[in-house]
C-alpha cells in the first residue's frame, strides 16, 4: 500500500512519532512519504492525498485542539464521492502533555471536515509526550514515555494497516467545549504579539530561520519583532539556546532546552509534578501495555516488560 503521512510539530515530539510510523510501515513493506506542514505546498496535498491508500495526519494538541493548520489541511484536500466508492482511509496520530479524555474533543472538527470531503477516518491514536509547555517533565518520565510510544505505534500501524477501526468515545458536550477552546487559535496571534527576546538575546537568528509562521524577524536596528502571526507552537521558546524568549500572558509556563529521552541518570521522581494527573497516565500507560501484550500474544512474540 501506498501510505501518506502529513504532519505539523512544534517542538519535535510529533515529528519522532511521526518517524515510528514510518518505521513500523516500511517494516511491513509498505511505501511511505512523509510530509512536514506547513512547508507543504497546498497544491503537493492535493495530488498527494488522490495517490495514496491510507493518510495519517499527525499534531500535537493544543487547548484540546487540532492546531489551525491541521484544520486548514483538511479543508484544502480534495472532495471524494464516497457515492462512487471513492471514499479514502484516514488515521490520526497526535500527541499531548497529558491524557486526559477531554483530549479525544481534540479531533471532531476535523473529522467532520474529513467525513464531509469524504475520507473516512478509521483511527485515532494518542501519544503522551512531554510537554513543551505548562511545566518541564522529568528525565523519567520523558524517557518512560517515548519507550511506551517505541512500543505502542507498532502495534497501532498493525492495526491501521488491517483497516480495524479505532475511535474514541464521544465526550459529552465535546463538540461544544472544543468550539470553546478554539479560542486558542486568535488568542495564540494575540499572545503571539507579547512575545520578547529579552536581554540574554545574542541575535542568532536561529527563532526567526525555525519560526514555521515566518513570524519573526531581525529589524534593521537588531531587535527582534514577534508578527501577529503566531501560532504558539513554541518551537521558537523551547529551542533558544539562551533561554532568552518570554511567551508573553504565559511567561511562567515556558518549557526551555529539548528533552534527551535517555535512560535518566538517577532514578529520582520529579518530585513537584508526580502527582499531576496520576490516575490518567496509570489509565495511559496500563492501556498501552495491555495492547502491546496483546499484539504480541497474537504474533506469538515474547514482550519485555518495557516499561
Ligand atoms: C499552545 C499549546 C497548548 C497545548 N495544549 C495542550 C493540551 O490541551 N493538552 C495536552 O495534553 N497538551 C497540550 N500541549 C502540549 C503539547 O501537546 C505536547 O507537548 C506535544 O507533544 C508537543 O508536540 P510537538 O513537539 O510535536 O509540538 C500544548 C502545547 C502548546 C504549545
């Protein structure tokens, strides 16, 4: 099968789980193209997504939300006559900070997009990932999740690929408290004007080359200007080498420096944030486990206990 992956990541964690799937795809020998958003030419999703058997489309969740982007996407692919068994296989990846059910809210405007341009989304998978805002995870956990999601995306494009469906749950008043928090998108252009270099700036230059809004620019007199463009991806904060960009309203939620995701050094607990949402990441990770030994099971594979 011919198998299209278009993708937007901030700060890196779904280009990793978008590369996984890549990976556990071309492992079943399956032809794979991967694409970045929003360097897509809109015209290339067009002609891409006719060509090809199954698209995943991958984010991460911001406010319980798909990023505009991602949205915008779905609404540029072109319209199948699902009358005429036209109809194409979808499958959605993201990844959140937290796993919390709300979270699930985060696709259904997208997927009324997709449903009325007539692709069928078969799947949606979620993956938590350190956050790269609100608060920095530990060593521990950072390394503990991207094991799990090593092990887990496997299992999920097995599934993907036998076509068995993978939906989540509706969430009561979903539809209404995403339509809600949609407040994210303009509010991001306007928390995106309070954006600082402050006095630890060396103008490197390296925010306004990974900026993927083009949304920053050197003036002639060496300040750094943040547009009104923004769409806090936080790429530009996360990987200053100074740590020299305030957020604006949410200054006190920066999340600075990449994640190593090795095996920490000491087994330490994080102390502050261990029990932030514990009973969702025991929910997360027992779920994970459960569908990773049962897939093994079912393949007749021994299973690590990975984690
Ligand atoms: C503006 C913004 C809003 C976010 N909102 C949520 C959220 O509602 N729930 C959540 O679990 N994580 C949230 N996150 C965390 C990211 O979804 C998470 O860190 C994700 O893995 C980042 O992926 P990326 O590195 O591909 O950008 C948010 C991050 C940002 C920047």
């Amino acid at each position: 099968m011919k198998i299209l992956l278009i993708y937007f990541s901030g700060t890196g964690n779904t280009k990793m789980i978008t590369e996984l799937y890549r990976e556990a795809f071309e492992n079943a020998e399956h032809e794979v193209t991967v694409t970045e958003l929003p360097s897509t030419h809109e015209r290339l999703v067009e002609t891409l997504a006719e060509s090809y058997d199954i698209i995943g489309i991958g984010y991460p969740i911001h406010a319980f939300n798909a990023p505009k982007l991602i949205l915008k996407l779905c609404k540029l692919l072109p319209k199948l006559n699902a009358k005429r068994g036209k109809s194409k296989r979808v499958f959605i990846y993201k990844t959140s900070g937290e796993p919390v059910r709300m979270s699930d809210v985060s696709s259904l405007k997208m997927r009324k997009l997709l449903k009325k341009r007539g692709y069928t989304v078969t799947g949606e998978y979620q993956y938590v990932m350190p956050y790269n805002i609100i608060f920095r995870h530990s060593d521990k956990a950072a390394y503990k999740m991207w094991q799990t999601a090593k092990s887990l995306v496997p299992v999920d494009a097995d599934e993907i690929l036998r076509g068995a469906p993978h939906l989540p749950k509706n969430v009561i008043l979903g539809g209404f408290l995403a339509w809600v928090l949609r407040i994210e998108h303009p509010g991001a252009k306007f928390n995106g004007k309070f954006f600082r270099a402050n006095k630890d700036c060396v103008k490197c230059g390296l925010c306004v080359k990974a900026c993927p809004a083009d949304n920053i620019k050197i003036k002639p007199d060496g300040k750094v200007a943040f547009g009104g463009n923004c769409m806090m991806c936080m790429r530009c904060a996360f990987n200053c080498p100074k740590n020299a960009i305030d957020i604006g309203l949410f200054k006190s939620w920066k999340v600075n420096g990449k994640y190593s995701f090795d095996p920490p050094d000491d087994d330490s607990a994080n102390g502050k944030h261990d029990n932030y949402c514990l009973s969702a990441y025991e929910r997360y990770y027992a779920e994970a486990q459960r569908r990773i030994a049962q897939n093994a099971a079912e393949h007749g594979d021994g299973i690590d206990d990975i984690l």
